[in-house]
C-alpha cells in the first residue's frame, strides 16, 4: 500500500475488495489513489444489465450491521446504479448516483443498516441494468451496529 492508500485489510469491521467480489461479464481495471487497495473496476458503460459484482461476505455474529459501498466518483458515472443487499429479513435494492462524491472519508456511501445471521452469506450486488452512465465498484464494508 502506497502512502495514504486506504487497504481493505486495514478497515473495520468486514470488508470485500472489488478483486475479490465475483464478477459477470467483462470489467475493466483501473486505479485511483481514492480506491480501496488503489484500484478499482468499471463496467465499460456497456452491454446494460449483463454485468453483475457480487460480494459474498460470512458475519461472525447475528447482528446488525451497516452496509457500505466505495466507489470512485466521475462525472461520467451513472446516477442510477441499483445496489442489491442480502440480508436476513429478504433484499433491499438502493440506488447509488456515483456523480456525487461518497460522503464517508470521500470513499465510502451507507447502504443502510440491515440484520444478517452468522453464518449465511451476507451479499450485495451491483448491477449495470438500465444505468445511464459508468458502473464502478470498489470495496463493501459491513461495520457491527452496537
């Protein structure tokens, strides 16, 4: 990690880098000094609601956690990104605009708060349908909710 590069090793809580999140169809790599790990991939603004980036992640415990996705902000980004979230009580589907500079350490968006059992996969799924623009993803993190 370079000086000032934000790993997703070094974050609370759990988090996913882009690298390891399974991808459908083709990504393109690219690097920013504001990405998770220094890098990130975008969708190529093509072949709309054929790509998907699924993060499967295990929580340790039942419990609440806040779910966050990092993204490198650009003007020629969508507006419209449907983020799909797993959790114990079914899936919660949150538009993400990635014009808009993230507004958590200038990284990271809340997804919101959501209830996950241990031992079941915690998921959240970026996809490219219909979007007007761009598609990035970098990092999800889930953070414990006291």
């Amino acid at each position: 990690a370079g000086p000032g590069e934000v790993t997703a090793a070094r974050l609370p809580g759990i988090a996913m880098d882009d690298e390891d999140a399974k991808l459908t169809g083709a990504w393109q790599m690219s690097s920013s000094p504001k990405a998770v790990d220094g890098s990130y991939q975008h969708d190529l603004n093509a072949n709309k609601g054929l790509k998907t980036a699924r993060y499967e992640m295990k929580v340790p415990t039942d419990g609440r956690y806040e779910v966050r996705f990092s993204y490198v902000p650009f003007n020629n980004r969508a507006t419209n990104i449907p983020v799909l979230i797993v959790h114990a009580k079914g899936t919660a589907t949150i538009m993400v605009n990635e014009r808009v500079a993230p507004p958590i350490d200038g990284r990271f968006v809340s997804l919101g708060t959501y209830k996950f059992r241990a031992g079941k996969a915690a998921e959240v799924i970026v996809k490219n349908d219909d979007t007007d623009g761009y598609v990035a993803v970098d990092a999800v993190q889930l953070l414990p909710v006291k």
